[in-house]
C-alpha cells in the first residue's frame, strides 16, 4: 500500500546517513567499519579514573562479511 506523507522539513544529512521517505523495499549501506576498543576506550565525562592491569582486546573475526554493502 503506497505511503501518504506529508510536508517534510529536512534540515542537514550526513554522508554516513540514509534519509527514506515513504514505501521502502530494502535499504543497505554504502560503507561499513569496525572498531576494536580495550576496556575504558570509550569513557566520557568529568574525574573519570580508570585502573587497567593486563588488558586485551580480541580482534579475531571468523565470518570476515558482517554487513553486505550493496
């Protein structure tokens, strides 16, 4: 059933971003990434301690495809 859409204001999209409007069948992305992170990588915010002993990151990955880019 064909979608009925009103007025749309579009202010900014990026160029990692999908913007669809109405009936979709399929939406895939253009690029992927990976991020591969110790413990504590991604902390934010005012006095944070952190203590690591020994840390490790596993970055082994089996199936190599986890997002098909079309």
């Amino acid at each position: 059933m064909p979608a009925i859409v009103g007025a749309v204001k579009v202010i900014t999209v990026s160029t990692s971003s999908i913007f669809n409007i109405g009936d979709v069948y399929s939406i895939a992305p253009r690029s992927t990434a990976k991020t591969y992170a110790g413990g504590g990588s991604f902390n934010t915010g005012r006095g944070i301690q952190i203590r690591l002993t020994n840390s490790k990151t596993q970055v082994t990955d089996t199936d190599k495809i986890d997002q098909p880019v079309h």
